[in-house]
C-alpha cells in the first residue's frame, strides 16, 4: 500500500485534499504546521479533519515563523485586512509553503511516502507567488536533487490536486467525497472555539464557494 504526506490546515481546501488522498487508498500521514499564526482554531480542526477522514496519524510541527513577523497571520500588530487586496496581500506569510513542504518532504523521507499532498490553488489563492503551479514545478525538481529516495531511483512525487480548482469546485469535490466542512476552519480571525470572522477575505472566498456550489455554508460565525 502506498502512503502520503498530507498537509492538513483545518481548512477546507486541505480537508478536501486528504479526501481525495484518501480515496486513491493511501495510507496518510496528515501533517500540520503551528507556525505563529493566529488563527490557532485551525491546529484543533485539523486534528478533528484528520480524524474524521482516516488519515493514519496526525503530527503538528512548531516552527516559529511568527518570530518573523512581516504577516497579518502571525504579527498582532499588523491588522487583518477586511477589504479587497492589490497585490500580494499582507496574509502571505513570507517562505510559509516552502517551510511547510520541506518538513513534508522530511517526513516523508523518514515515512517511505510516494507523495506530499498540498491544498494550494492558484485561482483563489489571494495573489500568494508560493501557490502557483510553476512553483509547485520548481520545489518538485528541488525535491528530487534533495532527497536520499530520489537519488536512489524513489522520487517523491508533489500532488497539488486543486490547484486549478474554483472555490465552488473544491466545495463540491469535497462533498461528494463526504468531507464534514463543519469541522473545518478558514477564517483568519477565528476565536479560540473556531468561530469566523466573516470579514475577512478567506471568509468571503469560503462564503462564495458554498453559496456557488449551491450547497448550505456550515461555517459557525461569531455573533454580531
């Protein structure tokens, strides 16, 4: 049986992603980073979605990336933005994915994995450079001159299954694969018992999303 590292933010993108590693009957390892952020309900989701859907185990590494600040996600000076963004907004957490890969790819060295699953997506992913698919490209090629497997003839191979998905298209996908979105988290502001914001611009996409795939929002937002 072949496995997976599966990175899992207690989000619905990633949710849906282990699904979907889940149903080519993989074996997963669901991983997720406490990196700063403070949107700390998405670690508590995250155990609950890996859970839910089956994953082998589920393991949460602490890298401090908030040390650095220079993100809305992870410096509590900086405001989270409630509007539109031009640019790169100020919730790209500066090497964010590239961190969260490579301790993936250590993982998955030390596990015998064939995969790393990742949630990123490149329509509605905010102008983050670090979701694209040339970069996804670019750490795959990384990937196989850095690991003891590759150079031994096992590369491990990089899936970013949505990353050309529409929110609305993630949605549906992970319903039929029969994913609980209700225990999931996306909002940036989300209170310590994972309530949304609404404000923010994840909770606008995730609000779309449901409403385009015509299907009920199970979102859980705080009053007033």
């Amino acid at each position: 049986m072949k496995s997976a590292v599966v990175l899992v933010s207690g989000g619905l993108d990633s949710a849906t992603v282990l699904a979907m590693a889940v149903a080519r009957r993989l074996r997963c390892h669901a991983l997720s980073m406490d990196y700063g952020q403070r949107h700390r309900a998405e670690l508590a989701a995250a155990a609950q979605v890996a859970r839910a859907l089956g994953a082998t185990d589920h393991r949460v590494v602490g890298v401090d990336l908030g040390g650095f600040g220079g993100s809305a996600l992870t410096d509590p000076a900086i405001d989270v933005p409630h509007g539109p963004s031009k640019g790169i907004p100020i919730t790209y957490v500066p090497a964010r994915n590239t961190v969260l890969l490579s301790v993936a790819l250590a993982l998955a060295e030390v596990t015998g994995a064939d995969f790393i699953f990742t949630g990123a997506n490149a329509v509605d992913y905010s102008g983050y450079p670090d979701c694209r698919p040339e970069y996804m490209e670019a750490f795959q090629r990384m990937a196989n001159l850095a690991t003891r497997r590759a150079v031994e003839g096992q590369p491990i191979a990089i899936e970013s299954p949505i990353i050309g998905m529409r929110k609305d298209e993630i949605v549906r996908h992970g319903y039929e694969l029969g994913v609980d979105f209700a225990l999931t988290v996306s909002c940036y502001e989300a209170d310590a018992g994972g309530r949304a914001c609404g404000a923010c611009e994840a909770c606008r996409l995730r609000r779309e999303g449901f409403e385009r795939a015509g299907l009920d929002d199970p979102t859980r937002y705080r009053a007033g």
